[in-house]
C-alpha cells in the first residue's frame, strides 16, 4: 500500500465494489449452470433429430434403389421433384440472455406428375430426409450458439473468481491491516499524551 492514502472511506468503496464484483460473479455462475443444463437439453433433442435422420437416410436409399430397378436412371431424372418451402419460426428465447433457439421445418406442395409408384415414393422418402436434416441443422445450430455463449460466460465468470475478487481481496485486507496499524499508533499516541499531561500536573 505504500505510495497510496489509506483512508476508513477508501475503504469502505472498494468493500461495496467487492460486493459488486461478487454479484456479477454470481448472476454469471448461475448463468453457467442454466445454459449447461440446456445444452443437455439441446444436445438430448439433437440426438434424436441425427437418429432419425440416419433412418430417414436409410430408406431412401432403399427407395432409391427400387425406384431405378423399376424404371432405370432417365425415368427417374425426368420425374417432377416436389415444391418444398422452407419455413423457419423462431420458437424462443433463452430467458434474459438472447440466445435465440430455431425450429426448421420444410412444408412441401406435392406436384402432379406421372411417375410411377415406387418414384413417388422415393421423392417423398427424399423429402422425408430433407425434413428430418433441416430439423437436425437448426438443433445444432442451437448447440453452437449455447455452446459459444457458455464458453464466453465461462471466461468472464473464471476471470472475475481467479483474477479480480483475489486482487481487490487482497486490497482490502492490505487496507484493513493499514486502517487497524494507525488505529493502534492513534490509541497509543493518545495514550501517550495522556500520561505525559498526567506528569505535567
């Protein structure tokens, strides 16, 4: 503390700042937690939404395949794809702290063709993995978000817990230490003068 005045006010404000300093550091532990607990939320969707994708994926291949075992490549490249329309509704925010959640869903319009059956079926089955990808995107696009936003509380939470409620602790034990040194050289000062005017009499 040398070089620097050690005052009860001084003090006193760099406590209440310590008090501050501890409320942030606490709205962003709690932070922490709430956008961990729905990043395992998130993540539980994304899992299902990739299963079901992989089975979509699946059979569509073995739509795929019959379809060109019945009418060949050219009969297939010739059929009329369906209308998709892709259709993004925001379904909410994380409360208090902007990260926005996306559902995707793909809404389709069939179109009158002539294609045989196994063709439609697999433009539908198609379709059917179109939906359940665009699903499982906007879910992961969710856990990057959540994910960058915890990584980003997580540094500011960890610099306030390592960095700066140790620094200004420190301080204010340094200054406390200074307040009671000259508290007790005032005591025996006057304690001093006391007894010498006692002597004086």
């Amino acid at each position: 503390m040398s070089g620097e005045t050690v005052t009860r006010h001084a003090f006193l404000a760099l406590r209440d700042e310590h008090g501050f300093i501890k409320e942030g550091f606490d709205f962003l532990d709690e932070k922490r937690q709430l956008l961990a607990q729905r990043i395992l939320v998130e993540h539980a969707a994304y899992r299902v939404r990739r299963d079901a994708l992989a089975e979509a994926w699946a059979s569509a291949l073995v739509a795929l395949a019959n379809a060109l075992g019945e009418g060949g490549l050219l009969a297939l490249s010739v059929a009329a794809p369906p209308r998709i329309h892709l259709e993004l509704p925001e379904r909410e925010r994380l409360a208090h702290f902007g990260v926005p959640l996306l559902d995707a869903e793909l809404a389709t319009q069939d179109a009158p063709d002539a294609s045989s059956g196994l063709q439609r079926r697999c433009a539908v089955a198609f379709v059917h993995v179109t939906r359940c990808a665009t699903s499982a995107a906007a879910t992961a696009g969710n856990l990057h978000r959540l994910i960058a936003e915890y990584r980003r509380t997580d540094r500011r939470a960890r610099a306030l817990e390592n960095v700066v409620l140790p620094e200004v602790g420190r301080r204010l034990h340094e200054i406390e230490a200074a307040l009671e040194d000259g508290d007790l050289e005032e005591t025996l000062r006057t304690r001093l003068a006391i007894a010498n005017g006692a002597g004086l009499l």
